[in-house]
C-alpha cells in the first residue's frame, strides 16, 4: 500500500483523476470515480479493490483505520499491495468532487460490466429477471433501478446502447453501492437480448403506462427478461414483437404515469413476492 500527499491542483495524479468525469475518458481507460464512503464501504463488502483512494487531510482515521489497517484487512494481499493512497487538501479534493459540498474520500475502480452471454440456465423459478432498461436517459433513474434490482432479486442489468451511463456521478449516487452487487451488461442491442431470451427459455415482460394486464395477474415466478423503456418514446417495436407479456400497473386520478425508477421497482417487487415460497 503506497500512501502520497497532495496539496497541488496541478498533481498530474489529480489532473488524471479529474478527467474520469468525462463520459469519454472513463470509457477509454475503464476506470471510474466513486464519490463518498457508502460506495465505497459497498465496494469493499462485496470484495471490488478500489486502484486509488483519495482522502481529505484531517480525515485519515477515519478513512483508513487506526494504523492504516482498514484496506489490508479488507482487500486481498496482492489488491492491498497495488492500491494507492492520496491524503489531499481541500482545493484537490474539490477538484475530483461532483459534489457541491465535497468529500471526504473518492475512490477510483476499474468498471464492473462484462460481456453479455449468448444464453444462461438461469431461467429457472427461483432466479429472479433480467432487468433490460431501453433508452432510460436519466441516470438517476438508471441508479434507482440498478439498487432496486439488486435489492429485489434481478438476476442481472443489462442496458440498451441509448441507455445513461452508470458510471456517471448521479447514477453511482443512486444506485447506493448496488454497481457493486448486480451484474451488469452495457451497449446490449435488443436484438441481443431477444436471443438471449430464446436460448435461454425465458420470457419476454414488457412494462406500459397503460396497455397490458395489470402486475399482480401477470405469472412472474419463473425467469424472464423484465424490459423497462423510456416514458417519453416506450418500447422498441422488435421487443414487442418478442414479448410473452405486457403489463400495467393500474393507477388511479389523472396521472399520466409514474416515474420508470418507481414502475420498475413496483414490477420486481411483484416478481419477488410470486417466485416466494408462502408468498401472500
């Protein structure tokens, strides 16, 4: 573990750093910033070793443990041996920040996504959906449904290539440490996971403000893809050429929907509660 200080705005280890908010530089160099110590505790729980940690001078205890012990104790002997360890002044820290009131550590990982598979066994009654969101452009949204997932069973994420990213500040925000927990598939194509439904014997749930049966008589116990799109343009005709189901959930007054994060999660929520054993 290789532990630096850095006052300077104009470190080259900063000015590097800063660069990982631009969409296009994350992406070249598959690395992202994760800002404040849930994502990071979330990460270290699940076993993800960051490759930099930067901290707030006066905060060294508290980030790194009572004689720097916290990241030896948590991370593997090789991960432990490679991270990096910035104690920075404000004006550095400031620099990295998305955050309008700063942090007190920032961490740089290598991203989580991997390739999306041809076909799975994982269609089987207790796995839960594969969560397919198609143009969902917020990426609050995106990191809503991403913690809904993870903490409703989705057996995985996959985003279609319009998608918002999941690296970016606001979407790491909301998901709450769940990019570290579901795994995730970006760029997937609808044709993709049209065969990949095939091959995987599951079903195709397509969600709609207002067409489709309602959730709760949809059957959602065994292992399907669950498409969720965006509120202004729906769904990709081929996925409802491909679909099995469409459902709806009912609403009352004159609403014209609600939000796609919140249908989401009231739809996995339904998934759960049917593949349950005694569910209610």
């Amino acid at each position: 573990m290789n532990l630096r200080r850095i006052t300077s705005t104009s470190n080259a280890v900063i000015k590097e750093a800063a660069r990982l908010h631009r969409k296009r530089h994350r992406y070249e160099s598959r690395l992202f910033l994760a800002e404040g110590e849930d994502l990071l505790d979330a990460a270290l729980e699940r076993g993800a070793a960051p490759r930099q940690v930067f901290v707030l001078e006066g905060n060294e205890e508290q980030i790194l443990g009572k004689g720097e012990t916290r990241f030896p104790e948590a991370l593997s002997p090789q991960a432990a041996e490679r991270l990096e360890i910035f104690i920075c002044g404000r004006d550095a820290m400031a620099k990295l920040s998305a955050l309008g009131s700063g942090a007190r550590v920032i961490s740089v990982f290598e991203m989580l996504d991997r390739k999306f598979p041809a076909g799975s066994d994982s269609s089987s009654s207790a796995a839960g959906p594969l969560l397919y969101l198609v143009a969902v452009g917020d990426p609050g949204n995106v990191g809503t449904l991403l913690r809904s997932g993870a903490a409703l069973g989705a057996a995985a994420a996959a985003l279609g290539p319009e998608t918002a990213d999941p690296y970016s500040p606001k979407s790491l925000r909301a998901t709450m440490g769940a990019i570290f927990q579901i795994p995730l598939y970006l760029t997937v194509n609808p044709e993709a996971v049209v065969a990949w439904a095939d091959n995987s014997d599951a079903g195709v749930v397509c969600a709609d403000a207002h067409a489709g049966e309602p959730v709760w008589k949809a059957p959602l116990e065994a292992g399907f893809v669950l498409v969720l799109g965006s509120e202004r343009e729906g769904i990709p005709h081929r996925l409802q050429q491909a679909a099995t189901s469409t459902v709806r959930i009912p609403q009352v007054g004159e609403t014209e929907s609600i939000n796609v994060a919140m249908a989401g999660t009231a739809i996995l929520y339904e998934a759960l509660r049917q593949r349950s054993p005694g569910r209610q």
